[in-house]
C-alpha cells in the first residue's frame, strides 16, 4: 500500500512557531515511573523528566496504568489508586492543587486523556509530577505517560 497527499493526514509535517518552521520528528511519550509508591500523608513523592534539549514536545493527551505493588498484574484487575497528583514545569505549578489521577490522566478503560488545548513543552525543561498515595492499605506502582509529538528545531533556531 503506498500512501500520497490524497490520504490526506491529520498530521502536518511541518508547523510554523514563532516565526520559524519546525519539523516533524515524530509521536513520542515521555513516562514518570514509581515502584512501590507508598502511602504518605505528608510529602508527595516526586518524579521528574526533561524534554531533549535538541527537540520540542507538543503534548497532547496523558495516561496512567497503576498495579498493586505486592500483588500480580491480571487482564481483569484494572487497579484505580487512591493517589493523588500535581504538575510542575520547570518548578512553576500546572494546576492549582493535588486532584486524583484520573482527574489528570483518564482511566485505563478510557485511554488516554486529552488535554483541552495542546501544550507545546520546549526543549529542555523539566517536568515534575508530585504524587501522594493516600490508600494506607495498598502501595502502588505507577506509570504517568505524556503523549505527544517532538518537533525539530531548524538549525540555528
């Protein structure tokens, strides 16, 4: 099968920013990860990431997946931890406060969570996501994936 501009794509190879054109490089996830996050009433445990420094990361929807940490993975077990979490970008607050994750990231039945307005995350900045477990009989770990699609800078841009 080949595939031309009939198909007509969704996805734009190119996008115009700041005056410059940038370059589709693209899909990409970047994933925050906790083993065994346990119940802590008082600091959230924090997790970071930092976009590439030679790309630029539109990010467009976010995910989780949670297991019981003393307990097996099964098809049928969809675990919803009782953890809460907050976003910061280079150590500003996303959101206001803590809320749930499925507030944040959608459920595993739902798929990934959309954002209400794509958000462009530029090369090199750290993300820190703050997570609180507030189930004192489970620990739990826990994925946090951002979805998106990383953009090249032009040379010298």
């Amino acid at each position: 099968m080949q595939i031309g501009p009939q198909d007509n794509w969704s996805l734009h190879p190119q996008v115009n920013r700041g005056g410059y054109v940038v370059d589709l490089t693209g899909p990409y996830d970047y994933t925050a990860s906790w083993a065994g996050l346990v119940h802590a009433a008082g600091q959230p445990t924090p997790q970071t990431f930092q976009i590439q420094n030679d790309t630029d990361f539109l990010w467009l929807a976010t995910s989780y997946f949670a297991t019981e940490a003393d307990a097996g993975f099964t098809r049928s077990g969809i675990v919803v931890p009782l953890v809460m979490v907050q976003l910061l970008i280079a150590q500003e607050p996303f959101e206001d406060a803590e809320h749930p994750i499925t507030g944040f990231a959608g459920s595993p039945e739902e798929g990934p969570r959309k954002l209400p307005t794509p958000f462009w995350l530029p090369g090199g900045v750290t993300v820190k996501i703050n997570a609180r477990n507030f189930d004192a009989a489970n620990n739990y770990n826990l994925w946090v994936t951002f979805h998106g699609v990383k953009y090249t800078r032009p040379a010298g841009g």
